[in-house]
C-alpha cells in the first residue's frame, strides 16, 4: 500500500498562490482545514484503485489537521481575553487619575510640613524603622513605627521635623526602611507616594503615568 504524503509535502505538490496558501491558512484555521480537505479529496480521486491509499494514514492526517485547527481556535479565543482583560485593566486604572498612591520607592516629598510613606512587608515584624535623609545623604530623622503583627503595607506619616524638632524646609527627601522579627531581618521595601497623571496601555498591561516614572497596578500597594 501506498501512504499518503503528509500535509505540508501534498501542499507543495499544488497551484495554489503561496500568498493564499500563508496568509488565510495562517489567520483561519477553518481556511487551513477547507485547504486540507480539498487536497486530501484530490489525491483521493486520482488514486490508483489498484493500489489505494492506507485508511490509518487518512485518519492521522485528519486528527493532525483538528489539531491544528483547535489550537488555532484556542489562540483566537485568548486574543480575545487578553483584549478584555486590557480593557477591564483600563477602566481600572481610570479610577485612580488625580488620586495619591503608595508604590516602590525611597522618596518622601515634605509640602507644607507633611509627608507620607509606606513599608511593604514580606511578614510580622516586631520592629519597624524608617532613616530619612535629606539630598546630601545627611541623616535628619528615624522613625520607630512599632510592630506589624502580619506582612503587608504600613502606611507612615512624617511632620516634617528632624531628630531636635527643628522643622525642615519643604523639599525631596529619602527614606530607607528596616524590619525585624527578634535577631532575624524581615525582608521591607520602602513605598513612596506619587500621584497618578495618566493611564496608558502597553505590551505589558496598563502603566500608571505619575510625570516622572510609569508603574504597573500590580505595583499600587495602597490608594490614600
């Protein structure tokens, strides 16, 4: 018995226009496995009655083809819920243009004799510190913010005074932030806060525009 070639060997041995046969078969599965069917029919009726093709052969090529078509269906479906999902992601991010946000980040702006921060943990704490320091790098105040009983976010406020109490200008400042669980070091990112601007779509998700650097909402620890 003779066996029947396989797809991509039969598609070569035909006339169609390589253009036709790239472009729609690779857009539309359903194209690829019409094209198939009607390769696969053509053999069929030129085959030597004497010598006919292998049955078993037949049904792999067909189970290939409905491969094929089901994961390119499966691929057609996920561009879709990938769209949804950047157009729910949108929406979510228009929610906080104008609003304050705590995200990863040591600076700590003083206006008006006020800053916030905030700490991300990785667990409990049973002592928390942040180090501010001005542009110079000098130290200007520490703050014992206690304990955290569990991980997550710990929100701080500054009064914008230094260690004597003498009250600072307004201006940017940086923060540094330490954690511990008795001798062990509890792992702590610092969070400043930043203001969204704007909301932009990208290859990655939906950024959040704060002027100076662009985040991602899995960054948004808290929505003050």
């Amino acid at each position: 018995m003779s066996v029947i070639p396989s797809l991509n060997a039969t598609a070569q041995t035909q006339t169609l226009p390589a253009s036709s046969t790239s472009k729609s078969a690779a857009n539309d599965p359903t194209a690829l496995q019409n094209q198939f069917l009607k390769l696969l029919t053509t053999q069929l009726n030129n085959q030597d009655p004497l010598n006919p093709m292998d049955n078993s052969q037949v049904t792999s090529q067909l189970a290939q083809i409905s491969t094929v078509t089901g994961v390119g269906q499966l691929n057609a479906s996920f561009s879709a819920l990938q769209s949804s999902l950047l157009s729910s992601q949108m929406l979510q991010g228009a929610s906080l243009i104008g609003q304050h946000v705590l995200v990863p980040g040591q600076s700590l702006s003083l206006a008006k004799g006020s800053a916030v921060g905030g700490v991300s943990l990785a667990g409990a704490a049973d002592s928390v510190t942040v180090s501010i320091t001005d542009a110079a790098g000098r130290p200007m105040r520490t703050l014992d913010l206690g304990a955290a009983k569990a991980g997550g976010t710990v929100s701080f406020g500054w009064d914008g005074k230094d260690s004597s109490g003498r009250a600072l200008p307004d201006a940017q400042y940086t923060f540094s932030v330490k954690a511990q669980l008795g001798t062990t070091a509890v792992s702590a990112t610092a969070l400043n806060t930043q203001q969204v601007m704007a909301v932009t779509p990208g290859t990655n998700g939906v950024g959040l525009d704060t002027g100076t650097q662009t985040y991602g909402l899995a960054d948004v620890k808290e929505i003050l």
